[in-house]
C-alpha cells in the first residue's frame, strides 16, 4: 500500500511548514512538496499607513533579518522622494551599508553555527536529541562561544547603525537618522578581544576552513547531496562586483550564460512573475521570458557567488577564486556549497565592516537629501537568504496605496521544493522502512537554503516545520514533529 | 507678591504659592505627579483624569484643584497609583496603539507613563475600535486610533486672532479631533510641528518627520517620565 510521509515541523529553519512525500505501493516516492502553511498579511495592512512608516514596521515582519526589509524598505522610498537609489549623503549610504553587513555578518554566522553545525559535527543520521546546538556546546565549546559572539557582534553593529538590535529606526527615506560616533566606533575597532573587528575576520576564516574540512572528508555527500542544476539571480554592483546593498539585476542559467543582463530593479514586474499554488501559501517567483515553468531561479549565497564576477575584498576575493576554480569558473550547482559560499559571504562582510569603521564618512553630519516626490518606489537588497523586492506606491496624500514584497525565501521556493525532491529520490524511494535519519536528510537540504519561512509568507506567526507519511488514500501513517 | 502657603503631600511638609495647582506646586518641591492633558502655562481642564490625587479624602485633579493652607494631600498610595494606571490601561483598550511602529514611540506620553507603571497585560477588553487616519491636510496627519481625546491641541494650537484650529467633530463614542481647513490654510511649518509636539501621543503628525530622533536620543529612552523632576530632589 502506499504511503505519504509528513515531516512537520521542519526543524533550525526560520519560520513554520511541513513536508509531504507520496510514495507507491513499492515506496518509491511519486510526489514531494514543501508545505508554507502561514498567514500572510504585510502587504496589505500597511496600506493607509504614511510611507515613512514603512521601514519601521514592514520589517516587523522577520527577527532574524529585520534589517533587510528596513533597508529594502528605505531604498523603495528613496526613490519615492526624490533621493533616488544612489542619490544619498555617503554618510547615509555607508552607515546604511555598517547596518547591512552587521546583519549579513550576524545571520549567516547564526546560521551556520547554531542551525548547521550539529548536521556537520554529529553527522545526518546522528540521534535527534544530539543534533542541536547545546551538544554543540557542550562537545565544541570553543566554536559554539565563536558562533554566539560573532553573532553579538554583528548585532552590536546592528545597535550601533540602527539604535537597536532588532527592529531599529535607523534608515528613513533619503538617508539616516544617527552617525557613528568615535566612541561607537572604537568600540568595534578597538574592542577588547574577542570582540572586534580584526578578531572577527580570523574567525570567520577558521569557519570557513571547518567547512573546507568537512567538505574534504565528505566530498561525495557535499558535492551531491540535492545538486541540480538551476538559474541563479541576484543583485550585482554596476561593474560586476558582490553587492549586498545595491546594484543591478542580473540572471545566469546553470552553464554561466546570462539571462537577465544587469536591468535597472525599478522595472523588476517586466522580468519577474509570481505563480500561486493552491497547497501553499508562499508564491513561486519565475523569470517572466522563460515562463512559468522554466523560469525559476535560486538566490541567496549561491546564486550571488554564481552571478558576480569577482568580490570587492582581498581575503574573500582569494576564497572566491578556490571556490569558482572548483567547478572550473562555470556557475555550482551543488545546494550543500550553499554553506561554502555563505562563509566565504562572512568573511567578505568582515572585511567590508573593518573598512567601513575606518572610513570618517561615518562620522559626518550630512545624514538626509530629498528631491521631487513621485508616487512609486521599488527597492532591492541582497537580504541573507537571497534576493528581497519592496515596491511601494503612495497617494497624493502619502499614504501608501500598494504594497508588493518579494521575499529571500519565495524566490527559493521552487528550489526547495526541487531539493526535497532529490534527497528523497535518492535516499527515501525505494527503501523497506523509513528511517529518522532519512528524513533529516530532507531537512538538511531545506536547510541549506536557510529559509525564512515567516518572512517568505509575511506571516504574523509560528515557527517551527514538521515531515508526515501517508499512505495512497491519504491515510496518515507516521508524523515526525520536533 | 505671592502669598506662600504650606501644604502636605504624602505626609511631606511642601511650601507652594496660594492659587498654584497642585501639579505644579507638586512639582516645585520635586514630586512627580502623572498628567496627559494638562499642559503647563495653560488653562488646566482635568480631562484624562491621571493626576487624580486625594485631597481631604476626597479624589480630585491635581491639575485643575489649587493647593491651600493646610491642605493634605496623597497622591502615591497604592489604590491612587492603581487607579492611575487603570487609567492607562483604559486608554491603550479603547485606542489602536501599536507602539512598535509608531514614529511618538520613545517620545510618547502614554506610552512612558505604561513603563513607569509597568503596564503589562491591561486588565480590560481591547475595543478594537474602527478609527480612520486622515492625511488630506498638506502639513498634518491625524491618526485617529491614537488619539486619546485629551484636547491639548484644542486649547494650545490657535491662529494670530486666538482662535483654536483644531475642534471636536462628531459626538458620543464617535467623537473626534477634526482640523479646521479655514484657519490651518497659511499653517507654517513651525506651527504645524508645534500641533504634533502638543500632542501627548502620536495622534497628531507632521508630515515626513517620522523617526527623526535615533533610538536612545528620545525624550523618554533613558529615564522614565517624571524624572526630571524627580531628579531635581535627588540634587
């Protein structure tokens, strides 16, 4: 008899679904899907509200990255009066830029030391009450303190630019609230070790060398483990270079062939389309030229080292180099690389942190620049997870009329879904019993993409995901909840 | 010349001038009385009821009530500062006021006096109240979720012949701040911003100022309201 498995909820992902696998009569699995069962409702309880508002409370909707949607949130209205998306003070846009790479430097640290570590460290198929991040603590105290504090500091960074950790006030439209004051400054640059800038770049290299080491002894899994090729999409700086603040759009296929050819982000609705599907409440993103069914795309550290053609920052840049010489310079493919090119991210966010605290532009006064008002703005970020849209419009009366998000996570979705698809194939179709570790498998793939569930549905909600099997009429056989 | 009178509150001997309110006699002498609607330098109306305080046993205003000789005074027992923070409760239930998103947040009366008397869950039913926000006026934004019917606009913001530019409209449950279009025609900027300062809550706006102050240079980010008076006594 057939079954259908349920893993819900999905486990050290942000944010709250579930997985379904359908298997026949001889357990091969004959459908999968990643479930986003959320409420969503950002979008439209923010209109009616003054657009200035935006920033402060769209990002209300995330407390892992909260920054991305106040900064995308801010650049959409930018555009709206008058300042344009380069049009700020350098005072704005590099305390703006401080916020950005605290956050990227914090989130992806979270990451990988609280949510990936313990499937690196324990192994997939290690027991359920050991794949977490107290025994990570507790066997790897050292790199569990390194996790928590370079977290502190990529936060401490947030407070700094923000006002606070989470759900600041920092960006408003045209620019900034605050400098960065010398004494706020030291603090990074001169700060009592661990935490400071210089201590934090050594750290992130010793990550990076723990998941070079991993993947050295683990080649086979790294390199195949829900790899499939894709196209790969994601904000690049004019001259090709990694920009997680700004720049334009740019697309490649799975062979590095340019799809979408450095567009202005202002006309995104011409390129990019969002399919709905009645089993989920996260939309599925699509390149509009190549259609609904061939255009989906990856985003996140992935898709970005695949689209820019070099990264801005020495050490990085080195790290880039290993790892574009990997797949000899063509885009990868391989979802669990998601964990190498989020690291060398890391890094890269150290370095640009360490020059920015340097640089006086921080200290300056001129924080605010406005121009002729218009009624529409859309504003673009490379959020941790991938590429985030904020398009905004607003009435003669500054209120704000329409609001469309497209969120890190939605963009991913297809991917995911084609992700559990292939760890199931190749490690659940087929089998006699279903094992616990088979179906962390699927969840460690969902994982990579470090999704933001919460986000991707602009939810108000829960958080955690779950896997269920059941069998061909639908009867429920087993349930794996955290 | 002022007549000095004395006067007792909470059993503490205080010198204040005849005909002072007690607010502000309270605040000579460093105490801290809790007020919303009350605006100093202007006639008191005693509207939001917070500064209520006993006077002979009897609660009255601290705002609209003078001190005279003799007179004794409580103001910080616990049944008077549960009262005052019902009061509070009161106004966030039968309001919208979403302080994570509200650009008054840290500059904020109501909200302060919520911290200063650790305001948790409020013991009355939210009304979820249908309220509108109105933006037509080119310099000023009325968010009437938030408006807690204090009338400090009414009284403080007027036009070069004293007349008020901002009114009630509508009646009962229903009423409402309304701007009169007329007299905020040739509104300045300055004036415009003084309406929403007025305003003890984020009632009032000023178009496009939202957020201004960082976090941790509000009016209330570091001290709880009522400290700078206290302070004062602690010098």
């Amino acid at each position: 008899m057939g079954q259908k498995l349920t893993i819900e909820p999905v486990t050290r992902v942000e944010g709250h679904g579930k997985v379904t696998i359908h298997l026949d009569d001889d357990n091969n699995v004959v459908q999968t899907r990643l479930h986003i069962v959320e409420f969503r409702g950002f979008e439209r309880f923010i209109q009616g509200r003054p657009y200035w508002e935006a920033p402060v409370l769209v990002q209300r909707l995330c407390g892992i990255c909260p920054v991305s949607h106040h900064l995308a949130a801010a650049k959409a209205l930018d555009v709206i009066v008058g300042t344009g998306s380069e049009g700020l003070t350098p005072t704005g846009e590099k305390m703006r830029r401080l916020m950005h790479y605290g956050q990227m430097f914090q989130s992806h640290a979270l990451h990988f030391f609280h949510l990936v570590s313990p499937d690196l460290l324990f192994g997939i198929n290690a027991r359920p009450e050991k794949r977490n991040v107290i025994e990570v603590a507790k066997e790897f105290k050292e790199l569990a303190v390194q996790g928590v504090m370079m977290r502190k500091f990529g936060q401490e960074i947030i407070r700094a630019t923000a006002g606070k950790k989470i759900h600041g006030t920092g960006a408003i439209p045209g620019g900034i609230n605050k400098n960065l004051s010398i004494e706020e400054r030291d603090f990074f640059v001169k700060g009592k070790d661990p935490l400071n800038i210089d201590k934090m770049i050594e750290w992130s290299q010793d990550a990076l060398n723990l998941f070079k080491g991993y993947h050295k002894e683990n080649r086979e899994l790294v390199d195949t483990f829900a790899a499939f090729p894709s196209h790969h999409l994601s904000i690049v700086r004019k001259d090709g270079a990694l920009d997680f603040y700004h720049g334009v759009l740019r697309a490649v296929d799975a062979k590095g062939d340019k799809i979408l050819h450095d567009v202005d982000y202002q006309n995104y609705l011409d390129y990019i389309g969002e399919e709905v599907k009645n089993w989920s409440y996260m939309k599925f993103p699509f390149l509009k030229n190549l259609g609904t069914k061939n255009g989906w795309y990856r985003v996140g550290p992935l898709a970005r080292l695949n689209t820019c053609d070099f990264i801005p920052s020495p050490l990085a840049q080195k790290e880039f180099e290993e790892f574009k010489a990997y797949t000899n310079g063509k885009p990868n493919n391989m979802s669990m690389h998601m964990h190498w090119a989020r690291l060398i991210e890391t890094l890269h966010a150290a370095e640009v942190m360490r020059d920015l605290l340097n640089d006086t532009d921080l200290q300056g006064r001129d924080l605010v620049t406005k121009g002729k008002k218009i009624s529409e703005g859309v504003g673009v970020i490379e959020a941790p997870r991938g590429t985030l849209f904020h398009h905004y419009r607003i009435d003669k009366n500054d209120l704000i009329s329409m609001c469309n998000l497209i969120v890190s996570t939605t963009n991913n979705n297809e991917p995911m879904n084609r992700a559990v698809r292939h760890v199931a194939d190749a490690m659940i179709s087929g089998q006699k019993s279903i094992k616990e570790g088979m179906l962390n498998a699927v969840e460690v793939a969902i994982r990579a993409y470090d999704p933001c569930l919460s986000c991707a549905t602009h939810a108000l909600g829960k958080m955690p995901l779950e896997i269920s099997l059941y069998d061909k009429n639908e009867n429920l056989l087993d349930l794996k909840t955290n | 010349m002022n007549q000095l009178i004395e006067f007792r509150l909470d059993g503490v001997v205080c010198m204040g001038q005849k005909g002072q309110y007690i607010v502000d006699a309270a605040s000579d002498n460093n105490i801290y009385i809790p007020t919303l609607c009350n605006i100093p330098g202007i006639k008191p109306r005693g509207a939001c009821r917070i500064c209520s305080v006993r006077v002979n046993g009897k609660l009255m205003t601290a705002c609209t009530t003078p001190v005279s000789e003799g007179m004794d005074i409580e103001s910080k027992s616990a049944d008077i500062e549960d009262l005052r923070k019902a009061i509070i409760e009161l106004l966030f239930t039968e309001g919208n006021h979403f302080c994570p998103a509200c650009e008054r947040s840290g500059n904020c009366e109501l909200q302060a006096l919520a911290y200063r008397y650790q305001m948790l869950v409020p013991r009355f039913k939210f009304q979820f109240s249908k309220r509108t926000v109105e933006a037509s006026h080119p310099k000023l934004i009325k968010d009437h979720d938030r408006c807690i019917l204090c009338k400090r606009c009414i009284r403080a913001i007027k036009d070069e012949k004293g007349r008020s530019i901002f009114a009630f409209g509508k009646r009962g449950h229903q009423v409402e701040i309304n701007i009169d279009t007329k007299l905020s025609k040739n509104m300045t900027d300055e004036q415009a911003l003084e309406a929403a300062e007025i305003c003890p809550v984020g009632a009032i706006l000023k178009k496009e100022q939202g957020f201004k102050d960082p976090i941790g240079q509000r009016k209330y980010d570091n001290e709880p309201i009522g400290s700078d008076i206290e302070n004062l006594a602690l010098q």
